[in-house]
C-alpha cells in the first residue's frame, strides 16, 4: 500500500502549479476533497480511541474551514506529518470527507484511505489562497485617509500623521495589512478597511455630541491599529510574527507612535508631553477591556469614542463574514452564531431563502 503519510516532493522530481478546482466557499457536505489549501492554524496531536488525530483550519481566497486528520496507532508517524508543515504552508489533502460537525463544516481525513502532504512553492498559485480588497478598492479608502488628515487642525497630530504616511513603504504597509488572522477583515487590505470604518463611526459620534475634540479622534482611528503592520506576516495565510506573539499590536503601536513623536522633536518640533500621553492612552486603551486585551480602560470621552467605534466595526464585519460563512453551509434561513458576549451559540437570522 502507499504511504499515505509521505509528504514533499522527492529530489529531482518535478512539479507543476496545480489549478485549484474546490474552493471552500463552494464545499457541501458529502463532498470529496482532492485539492489544495492554505494551512491557518493547527492542534497538537492527541490521543483518541483508535489513535491519534490532530486538527488543523485551513484556506483559500473565499473561506475556511476546519480538517481533522484521523491517525491509527502509530503516534510518531502522526507526529511527524504534523510537524511537516507549518501554519502559512499549503497541503494538499486527498480523500477528505466533508461532514457537519456542531452545525459546521469540516473535512476528515482517515490515514486508511486519505492523505495529507506539505506542497512546494512551485505546486500552487498564491493567488487562490488569500482573499484581498482589490487595488482600486485600497487606493479609495487611502484617499479617504489622506482627506482626513488634510483635515486636521492641530499642528502637532497633523506633523505626526504626516510623518507616518510621507514613508512609501509605511503606506504600502498601511494598505496590504490584514486586521485579523479570524472573525474580521482577515484578508490583504483588511486593516485599512477597518481603519476607515473606525474613522467614520468616530466622525459620526463627533458630530452628534459637541465638546469631543475631533482632531484627536480621527488621528487615535487612523493609528489605532498601526501596531497590526508588524505583528502579522501574510503570505498563502495569514500569521503573527514573534514579536506580534511576545509584545502584541497594541503595545508595539504605542511604542511605534512614541518613537515617531520623538523623532520628530529630535528635528526641532514642540511636540507637548500632555498631548502624547493623550494620543498613546487611547491607543493602549482602545480594545476597552483588560480581558480583551486592553493594557488600559479609557479614561477620557476621546478613548470612548475610539473604542466604541473600534468595537462597533469589528463586530458588526464579524457577524457580516460570519452570515457570508453560514450562507454557503445552509439554505436555511436560520443559523447558530457564537456570541462571546453570551459564551454558547444562538439562533440567528440570515434571510429569506433565495
């Protein structure tokens, strides 16, 4: 028999891109896979009734989904095709079955008759693994950005800003970010597009209410983020780098905005003390809660405000994804969502049936 297990290509041999043909967005249940996907996370191997089993969620251009590969009682054998790949590789899988498991889709992959292998770079299109805006999609919302600081009045948070996006590959940077690797805008372009959505909310709050000072606003939605351009890498998938992992976007973007503010001072600019602390609170403070990650709670309306927004685009683009996800599961009108506000899934509504 083959082994199944065997991954990689062997040397001399050669290969050549295979045209993905199963996109997840289309997967049913029922379906056999034979293709390739993009590797998003992975689970530890683990000991079942008849082996050991190990899970991964893998990817392409048009969703997730979730694989548990199905070992016997060789442990090391399992072990070692998991430690074969790494997240942001692409697999093949062969003879995967696609089944609904706690009202999701996932794919099993029995080591009698299925496989599961690490692809070379030379096999796949990167193209078909991650989803991004398009460029004319980006160019928009960067010209909406840089409207907004045209806008700015205060001199010093107008310098700051100009001091980020005057750097080319800062702004390239700016654009293809993705803003997650799950739940919201985890795609190339995602962390612009939830910059604007932020920004906006934020106007929109400053207009209703009088006494919030707008330039502050707008400048802590512009940079709330900026941390996110170094703690994820993006290629066929997206992952955090060791410094996102250790450190985390938000303390690594307080410490990025400090250190242009202090170069800027370096250069003769008065920049006073009382407005960085303000700016780098409602940065450190924007995810709201210490639970959620949040080293501060906001202690002034402006760190409201930007968090509010910050919560309100997140969450409303997560149940957005998440409708667009359950859509291609079901013709039901009705779904389970997980609400984390609640810790269980709930029924939720997706429409008329079309």
């Amino acid at each position: 028999m083959t082994d199944i297990l065997k991954f990689g290509t062997s040397s001399g041999q050669k290969t050549s891109k295979k045209q993905k043909a199963q996109f997840i967005e289309s997967i049913r249940e029922g379906d056999t896979i034979n293709d390739v996907f993009a590797v998003k996370t992975k689970s530890a191997p683990r000991p079942y009734k008849r082996g050991t089993w190990f899970g991964i969620v893998v990817s392409d251009r048009t969703g997730e989904i979730s694989v548990k590969f199905w070992g016997g009682d060789n442990r090391d054998r399992v072990k070692r095709l998991y430690d074969s790949f790494k997240v942001g590789d692409v697999v093949e899988i062969r003879l995967g079955n696609v089944e609904l498991y706690d009202e999701k889709l996932q794919i099993s992959v029995n080591e009698k008759n299925g496989g599961l292998r690490r692809c070379s770079d030379d096999e796949f299109n990167a193209s078909d693994f991650m989803f991004s805006l398009t460029g004319d999609e980006r160019m928009h919302l960067f010209e909406e950005i840089k409207k907004e600081i045209q806008e700015i009045k205060q001199p010093n948070l107008h310098s700051l800003l100009d001091a980020f996006f005057s750097d080319e590959q800062f702004v390239k940077d700016y654009m293809m970010s993705p803003s997650a690797i799950t739940n919201h805008h985890n795609y190339v372009g995602g962390n612009i597009q939830h910059a604007v959505g932020v920004l906006r909310l934020c106007k929109n709050i400053c207009e209703y209410y009088p006494n919030i000072d707008v330039d502050m606003v707008v400048t802590g939605a512009i940079l709330h983020d900026v941390g996110k351009l170094k703690e994820y890498r993006y290629s066929s998938a997206i992952d955090k780098t060791d410094e996102g992992n250790l450190i985390g976007h938000i303390v690594m973007g307080e410490h990025w905005i400090r250190e242009v503010i202090e170069s800027l001072r370096k250069k003769g600019e008065d920049f006073p003390k009382d407005l960085e602390d303000h700016l780098c609170h409602m940065i450190l403070s924007h995810h709201g809660r210490y639970e959620f990650g949040s080293p501060r709670m906001p202690k002034t309306i402006e760190a409201c405000v930007l968090h509010q927004a910050d919560m309100m685009d997140s969450q409303v683009k997560n149940y957005l994804q998440s409708i667009d996800d359950a859509k291609r599961m079901t013709d039901d009108s009705w779904t389970f969502l997980y609400d984390p506000d609640v810790g269980r899934r709930r029924p939720f509504y997706l429409g008329e049936k079309r």
